[in-house]
C-alpha cells in the first residue's frame, strides 16, 4: 500500500465536506427517519459521540478511497474515476450491507432509503474531492 500518493490535505478537506452533508441530509430528513427508525427524540442521548465517530469514518473512508482511486488509475486519477469507484463501492458494499441488516432488524424500506441515500452521497462527494485532487 502506497501511502505516498495520498493527499492529506483532500482526505480532511473530503471528510468535512461529506460530514457536512451528512448533517444537511439528516436535518432534513430527521422526521421520516425518525419514524422509521422507531426512536423517540425525547429518549435520544444527547452525546456528541456519534457525531465524532461520523466524522473518523469519513476520514477513513477518504483515505481508502484515496488508496483505491490511485491504485485503479495508475497514479492518473480523475472526477470521473473517483465518482464510478464511489457509486461501486456504494453499490457494492454500502447499499447491500443497509438492506441486509435493516431487513434482519425489521426496518421498513424507508429507512434504507434514507440511509443508503445518505452514505450514496457521502461516498460520491469523497469520490469526487478524491479523485480531482488526489496527486500530493
């Protein structure tokens, strides 16, 4: 693993701009996924652990992206490769995951929607910083 092809700076910078979305899309989306999550704010810890965790796996999420996209082009990445590699691993890895738990858990589709609708956006906002940034 060539760590030497990874841009810090657009790993942080990817992480923050897809943090951020996240925050939009929840805020936004906070009465649906409510319901469908069956929580009840009164209930809801006030912690702001969840919101760190977020923000760590999208750091790590930027840098393997950053791996992968710089691996799968040969050092030559562009927007376009970062936003494929990103639908894929979305498609493949994230979108598959959401369905299978939330359907053992007993989650309506609702849920996975907003959910997968969630980390799609992530993962296409790395891509994208990824992929027209990546060279150090």
């Amino acid at each position: 693993m060539d760590f030497s092809a990874v841009n810090w700076l657009a790993v942080i910078v990817a992480a923050v701009v897809a943090w951020l979305f996240g925050a939009a899309w929840y805020m936004g989306l906070s009465k649906p996924w409510l319901k469908a999550t069956r929580l009840d704010p009164a209930n809801m810890s006030k912690s702001p652990l969840p919101f760190v965790i977020s923000f760590v796996a999208e750091i790590v999420m930027a840098l393997v992206m950053s791996l992968i996209v710089a691996a799968m082009t040969g050092g030559e990445p562009s927007l376009v490769a970062g936003l494929v590699f990103s639908f894929v691993l979305w498609f493949g890895f994230v979108a598959t995951t959401l369905s299978a738990n939330h359907r053992y858990q007993g989650f309506d589709w609702d849920l996975t929607i907003i959910d997968c609708g969630h980390w799609l956006g992530v993962l296409l906002i790395i891509g994208a910083v990824i992929g027209w940034t990546l060279p150090p």
